[in-house]
C-alpha cells in the first residue's frame, strides 16, 4: 500500500462512531500494525516532508488518550511510528515542533474541520483582538458547521500538537491556537467541553504567562470558561467537567492578577471570588447525591483559600456549610463516600489556616460533623475499606487544629462527647490537654 494512502485511510477510519468501541480499537490497531516502517524506509526518499508531517498528524491522532479509538494498544502503536516519522523531520523523541510542523499540521488536519465557512458575514461572527500583540482573529476564519464532530481525530492531533509547541512560538500560531479552544469550550456538548479545557489548560501550561495577560489570551479564556463552572449531568461527565472547569478558572486568575501590591489584584479577585465562591454554593444544590461532583465541588476550597487568605471568610458561612453536610453522610456505606469525607476534611484545614479565628465561630457545626463522619469510621461495615484509616487521622488532624485555635470551647465539646460516649471518643479525649 502507498504511504500516503495508509495514513488516509487511518484517518478515514475514524468517521466510524457507531462502532463497538473494542472491536473499533482492534481494527484500529491491525491497521497501524501494517508496518508503517513500510512506507516509512523502503520509500523513504520518496515521500515528500509534506507528507510526512501529514503522516506525524494522523499518527498523533491515536496516540492521545481519552478517544474511543486510542487504546493502549492502539497507543503504543502510534508512538512507534511516530518515532519512525520524526527522524525525517529532522526531530528526536525529546524535541518540540518547529512552528513550520506546527502550522502544517494544524491547517492540514485541524483547521478544515473546524474550518472556513463560505460566505460568513465577518460582522456576524464572533470576533476577538489580542491586546498589545498585533495579533487579531475571527471565529468566522472557523466553521460552525461542527465536522469535527464526525471526525474528532482532529481534535486528538490538536491536542498532541499543542503540547509539543515551544512557548516562544504560541504567538505566531495563535490564529490557529483559539479558535478551536474557544470553538470546544463554548460547545453545548459537555465532552467537547472537556476536551476543550484540557486544550486551555496545555495553552496556559506552556504559554507565557506575561504574554497571555498582556495580549487579553487569558481574558478571552476567562470569559469563555465561565458555562463549564455549571454541573451538567448528562453524558456522566458531570464532576469532571466541574473540576477541570474551575482549575482554569483559578489558574487564568492567578495568570491575569499577578501582583498581590496592586489594587486592581484585590479588585478583580473579589470578583473573581465572589464568582467561584457563588458557583460551589449553587451547584452544590444540584449536585445533590452525586458524590463525585461533590467532591469536585469540595476540592474547590483549597486553592480559593490560597489565593484569597483570610479574605475567604467572607464565604466561610456556605462553604462550611457545604463541607459539614458531606461529612454527614454515612462514611461507611461506600468508599466513595469515603473519599469525600477525606476531601471536605482537607478543604476544611484549608478554611481553618486561612482564618482560624473565624472559623471557631463555627467549630460546635464542624465538631458536631466531624464527630458523625468518625462514628462511621467505627462501623462494622467500614472495618474492610482501605481508607477509613486515613480518614480517621485526618479527623483527629482537623480536631487538632481547633484545639490549637481555640482550645476551651473545643475542649468543652470534645469532653462532652466522651461522657455520652467514651467508647466511641477515647481517642479524641486523649487528644486534649491535661489541663482540660
């Protein structure tokens, strides 16, 4: 088979959804198992540099995890030929793409499925100008026709491309960079989303961070990331979508508001708090039993306490609100559960360094939920979970700090516990100090 027709028709075998997803993998794999050393030595001097970035495209598209098609085997494969292309290019395992390959690859493989659509009016479309770079750009230079969605491989050779791109070069690429992040966070399709934000976060990963800032890339993200902070639970994707959705969230913040000195820093981070802060609140309502989403919720907390300090206990009241209530639920019905509880104990240490004066207002609401999650510890149904251990520390860490924070109100309630139970609470009673 001629080189350029087997890496057409790999790429063509993609447009194959419908498949069952193991018996598509495996033909997948058969297929990339049709020596690409082939093509790729004998007829060597033959195929242009063209093609063989071309090729480098289509191999990469199975070699991303995360797709129906790129199973390990299926992997692992790609990697190998990937391996046998590079050495045309001029590249070794290690390198980044030169822009040349980069630009190449997006226009040949990426660009027309998202591509141009004949006739757009500029003026209806969307449009954006990166600030202070010179650098402008129009989602009207891509489709809304969505042919990516019948052939997402263009979106996995994307997504490998963009992590090999030096950070030097983003600029030059980035009318081929945005508009296919912001084409996929902006999709109503919540794996689009996903896919999308993995894409941002690799941007936000290489790129310099004084550029994103300066040229409004990180602004535009910003702006465009703010739907994926909404649970969304069809398609299962629900909790992940929350938790990549907010780690963009809070990494474009520290990229747009660097300096903590600056007025503007504390501005925008009021707001950009105020949102966050809103948005685990209110999703916390619909997440209702789904304790992955919870825990994405939960996992939350942390980095807000981070970047705000002891400004967070202006939302101190609703977030130990929602971390009380999952330490309420019964730890030993399901290690999921369990790994909650191990989540909102972490969040609440987070709360507690950030602002422990403030938090003793609550600490008779947080002992009384950490008292529940350790009886649940103790339960006969508990004893085979691998993680009861650990989140019987992590209470007794949580409690640790209270004492330290306010020992006498702490100290009151902890002793009352163990005379209603001193079975249940030794543990904690031997926590206290000799003088309680």
């Amino acid at each position: 088979m001629e080189y350029e027709s087997y890496y057409t028709l790999l790429w063509d075998r993609v447009q194959r959804p419908n498949e069952d997803e193991q018996c598509y993998g495996n033909i997948n794999a058969k297929l990339l198992q049709f020596s690409a050393a082939i093509g790729s030595t004998n007829n060597a001097k033959g195929i242009s540099r063209e093609q063989w970035i071309d090729s480098l495209a289509v191999a990469a598209s199975y070699a991303v995890p995360g797709f129906e098609w790129s199973s390990p085997e299926t992997r692992t494969l790609a990697d190998r030929w990937i391996a046998e292309i590079l050495p045309h290019l001029g590249l070794d395992a290690g390198d980044k793409l030169s822009p040349e390959i980069f630009q190449t690859m997006c226009t040949n493989r990426v660009k027309p499925y998202f591509g141009s659509r004949s006739g757009a009016s500029q003026s209806s479309q969307q449009s954006y100008v990166l600030m202070n770079s010179g650098v402008g750009g129009s989602k009207s230079l891509f489709s809304d026709t969505d042919r990516w969605r019948k052939q997402p491989q263009c979106i996995a050779t994307f997504t490998w491309a963009l992590r090999r791109i030096e950070d030097k070069d983003i600029a030059g690429s980035i009318s081929l960079i945005l508009p296919v992040i912001l084409a996929l966070v902006e999709d109503y399709d919540s794996q689009a989303k996903l896919w999308g934000l993995r894409a941002a976060q690799i941007l936000l990963d290489i790129g310099d961070a004084e550029f994103l800032r300066k040229s409004g890339i990180a602004s535009v993200v910003e702006k465009s990331t703010r739907d994926c902070l909404v649970f969304r639970s069809e398609q299962g994707l629900g909790a992940k979508l929350l938790q990549l959705g907010f780690e963009c969230a809070i990494r474009l913040a520290h990229i747009m508001y660097l300096q903590r000195d600056d007025a503007r820093y504390t501005t925008h981070w009021w707001l950009l708090a105020e949102m966050l802060a809103e948005r685990v609140v209110a999703n916390s309502m619909y997440v209702s039993d789904n304790i992955a989403a919870n825990a994405a919720l939960c996992e939350q907390i942390a980095p807000m306490c981070e970047a705000l300090g002891p400004a967070v206990a202006r939302y101190l009241r609703p977030l130990i609100g929602i971390l009380t209530r999952n330490l309420q639920s019964p730890i030993y019905l399901s290690p999921l559960i369990c790994q909650l509880h191990l989540v909102a104990m972490r969040q609440l240490q987070a709360l507690m360094s950030a602002c422990p004066q403030r938090t003793l207002l609550y600490s008779a609401e947080v002992i009384g939920a950490l008292a529940i999650s350790w009886s649940g510890t103790l339960h006969k149904q508990s004893s085979g979970m691998s993680d009861v251990a650990q989140a019987q520390e992590l209470a007794l860490s949580v409690l640790r700090q209270l004492i330290q924070a306010g020992p006498d109100d702490v100290c009151a309630a902890v002793t009352r516990l163990h005379e209603a139970r001193p079975d249940t609470f030794a543990k904690w009673k031997e926590m206290l100090p000799t003088s309680a």
